[in-house]
C-alpha cells in the first residue's frame, strides 16, 4: 500500500514539475524576410542560451509579412513579437502608426547606426549591399563605375528588378535617382537595360549568361557563387547600402523575450552568424570572411548614397511611375 502511495505521489511531484516547465517555456514569435539558413542557424544558437524560450520564425517576404501583420490587426491582434525585414520605409510606417515598441539594445555603443533619426523604434541588424554582379564567361574587366553600365559590353544585357515588385530594387532605383537624376536610367535604356521581376531572377538570369550583368543583392549572388556560378560582384565607389531594421511590436505578449531576441541578434556571437552568410555586420567588432570579398561595413557607411527614407515613402508610387516610364517605353 506505501509503495503504491509513493508512486502516486512520484506521479503527481512528475506532473507538477512537467506543468511548472510548461509555465515556464516562453513561446517568442518573429516574422522575418531573412534566408532561412541563417534565421535557421540564429535560432540553433538562440535556443543553446534561452532554452526556456521558443522560437517560431515565420519566413516570407516583407510585403507577404507586413499582409499578415494588417490582417492581425484588423482581427484584434497582432501575433508577430519582433519584425526583421529589409523594407525600411515599413518600419518608418508602422511607427507612425504607433505599433513600435521603443527598446535600445544592450550594447548599441558596439554598433554603426545608419539611421540618422534613431528613437530605438527599431533598429538595424544588418546591411545589406546591391553592387552590379556580373558574368565573368563574358566580362572580363570589372566594371569600376556606374557609368560603365552604358558601356557597349552590357548593351541589352543589363538587368535590373522591377521597383514595383521588388523592395531592394525600389530602395535602388531612389538611391540611383537621387545621386545621378532620371537621365542616368535613359542612358541605361538607351543601352538596352532590361527590367526583370524579383532581385533574385535578375542575379538568375545573369549565372545563365541571358545577361552579362545586373544589379543584385550581395548574400543572393555570394550564395550562387558558392555554388559555382560563375559571377563577381562589383561595387563602384557610390555604395548602394540598405539597412535591414529588428523592431518589437507594442503589443508583444513577450516583451521580455522579444528584447533578449534583439540583443542576441545584436551581440557579437549573433553577429558572427549574419556575417558568415555573406553580408555586412552592424558591429565593429566583427567582420565578414575573406572569401566573400566584400567591403568592411565601416567603408560601406562611408560610401553610401545617402538617402531620406521619409521622402522616398512619398515619392514612391511617382519613382515606380517614372522608372517604368523611361524603362518600359
């Protein structure tokens, strides 16, 4: 009879430490436009430090996500806890519409801000560089400047993403607009230029020689690189730097677990991941691997075309208009 007693009691001291655990885990979900094989290597990493924290990375791109983000709010709650896309002028939007928590990561001293008018609204944990990728079946000097784009070696063989399709390409084509004005992409048209439709077709499109180059997304072509396509990635003077923004949305239910997300993406070992799959750090401290031949983030900053995130939200609908006005004619 004790010893049924004492199993009872094993049984319920099992139960009650099960339930306690159960109370215990934290379930933390981000919505994220980053390549799966580092949220999938950021969440291994996070998972060994916050064991009592579960990770649900939703992955898809930033307009699929920010679709998701409105449907939520319009049912009466949002699910997202972090947001980690590419798309900036979104974050500026949603925090003017007040959905933004305010949270300065632990050591953001350690970090390059490229957002002149940081509040800790969001804050970017990543950069990402466009350079021109191109066929090296087919070039074989590297084009040094922008101009060498109107040169005959890429007549009718230049492809750029479609700014109505793709967010990298609009960021690209204000940047562009802004620092040589519209006449910049007669000229490309003029040579042929051709308009293609997500960033990743173009770089595609380039690695099976349909075009000897394009304007591409650094960690899509190093990725085919990686592959064996034969491409390289060039960068004129002029740098085309997009800062890919982390935010914790204001209603998050796990507000503690969202900040210990930010900070680890933020922190050195975070960083590492981000800059061992092919594209720029935030932090001083840590830089990309040789192979990817890429330029130190502090050089990039330097270099940026600098850009007003507030007037390219106003002028988007009037760029995209023009752009294809002058492309598609």
């Amino acid at each position: 009879m004790r010893f049924t007693q004492l199993s009872c009691l094993c049984a319920a001291v099992a139960a009650m430490s099960v339930s306690t655990s159960a109370l215990a885990e934290q379930k933390l979900f981000v919505y994220t436009s980053m390549k799966e094989t580092m949220i999938g290597k950021i969440k291994t990493a996070f998972a060994a430090k916050y064991p009592d924290i579960k990770l649900d990375a939703q992955s898809a791109g930033a307009g699929k996500l920010m679709a998701k983000i409105a449907a939520e709010r319009e049912s009466g709650k949002i699910l997202a806890d972090v947001l980690w896309t590419s798309e900036v002028p979104d974050f500026y939007q949603m925090k003017a519409q007040g959905l933004l928590l305010q949270y300065t990561p632990a050591e953001f001293k350690s970090l390059l801000n490229p957002l002149p008018d940081y509040d800790g609204s969001f804050t970017a944990a990543r950069l990402c560089t466009l350079g021109i990728a191109y066929n090296t079946r087919f070039i074989k000097e590297p084009p040094k400047t922008w101009d060498d784009l109107k040169k005959p070696a890429y007549k009718r063989a230049f492809g750029i993403a479609n700014p109505a399709l793709s967010g990298t390409a609009y960021m690209s084509v204000a940047m562009l607009s802004k620092a040589f004005g519209w006449n910049y992409f007669e000229a490309l048209r003029a040579n042929g230029a051709k308009v293609g439709k997500g960033a990743g077709q173009v770089i595609d499109d380039t690695a099976s020689g349909d075009l000897a180059a394009s304007l591409a997304v650094d960690y899509i072509t190093l990725d085919k690189i990686g592959k064996g396509a034969t491409l390289a990635l060039s960068y004129p003077q002029e740098m085309l730097l997009i800062p890919s923004p982390v935010a914790i949305l204001k209603n998050s239910a796990n507000v503690d677990a969202a900040k210990k997300f930010v900070d680890f993406l933020l922190s050195k070992e975070g960083q590492t991941i981000i800059a061992n799959e092919g594209t720029l750090p935030v932090r001083t401290d840590v830089q990309t691997p040789e192979r990817y031949k890429l330029p130190s983030a502090q050089d990039a900053m330097k270099r940026a075309i600098k850009i007003d995130y507030q007037q390219i939200m106003a002028e988007k609908e009037a760029t995209i208009k023009k752009f294809s006005e002058i492309m598609q004619k």
